[in-house]
C-alpha cells in the first residue's frame, strides 16, 4: 500500500471545493434535479462523512477488527443538523476535520495501516483501503456537488 499516494490524495482533493465555491450562493442551494441535494446539502454530507471516517478510524485503531455501523443518509440522525449550516460553515467544520484527519493518519505507524474493520457494504478493509473508500465517495460528492452548482 503506498501510503504517501493516499496521504497526498487526501491533502489535494479538496482543492475541488475552490470551483463549486465559485458559484453564486443561490446556486449552491439550487435543486436542478427534483428530488436530489443540492450542492450545498452534497457538501454537508460530505462534512458529516468526515466525521465518520475520523470516527471509524479511531475505532479500527482501539478495537481489533470492529463491525462498522452502517452511515446511509436514512440512518444517521446527525446529518440533520449538517444539512441546515450554511455554505461557509460546513466548510469550516470540514477543514477542522480534515486537518485531523490528515494529521492522525501522518503520525500513524505503518504498522498501524494494517489494522482492519468489517464495512457493513465491503467487508473486511485496513486503514488505507477505508481512506481510499473514503477519498472516492468524496470525489463522487464534489463531482455531483459541482455538477448541482452549474445547474445540472
């Protein structure tokens, strides 16, 4: 596992935000796909997936081999809370996450990388394999979140 790809990874991805930031506010909370996020609620999920990831990462890494609960959107009663901040709060938060994030994972020990937790959808995963299901879901997001803030 190249570790120094997934940290640089997970450093750089958010420079996509910089583009979907560049749409006027109004679009940000447009619908132009009835009954989809829009691109504010697509960053808000976004948010709350930091939040989980940090969360399931801590738990790997306490508890050997841990069952992951489950994180859909039906499910979490916390996103909630996220759907309603605006646009530069959801940003905020997300940066404070993931500098956590990022500086959790820069003092692991490669040894560390190695620990495991059961995915309720993917099974068995280490520590890089769970951030890099956790960079692709968000690149999907921003992908979407850009999509919504050009009216599509």
């Amino acid at each position: 596992m190249d570790t120094t790809a997934l940290l640089s990874w997970l450093e750089t991805q958010p420079s996509a935000l910089t583009l979907i930031l560049k749409a006027p506010p109004e679009a940000l909370d447009a619908h132009p796909v009835p009954e989809k996020w829009s691109a504010r609620q697509n960053l808000a999920h976004l948010g709350r997936f930091h939040e989980v990831f940090l969360a399931r990462l801590e738990q790997i890494l306490t508890v050997d081999n841990p069952h992951l609960v489950s994180r859909t959107p039906e499910n979490d009663p916390d996103l909630a809370a996220w759907m309603e901040l605006p646009v530069p709060e959801i940003i905020a938060r997300m940066k404070g996450l993931r500098s956590q994030i990022v500086q959790r994972l820069r003092d692991l020990p490669e040894e560390k990388w190695a620990r495991t937790g059961v995915h309720p959808l993917f099974g068995p995963m280490d520590i890089g394999e769970l951030l890099e299901h956790f960079l692709v879901h968000e690149g999907h997001h921003l992908y979407v979140a850009l999509q919504r803030s050009r009216g599509h």
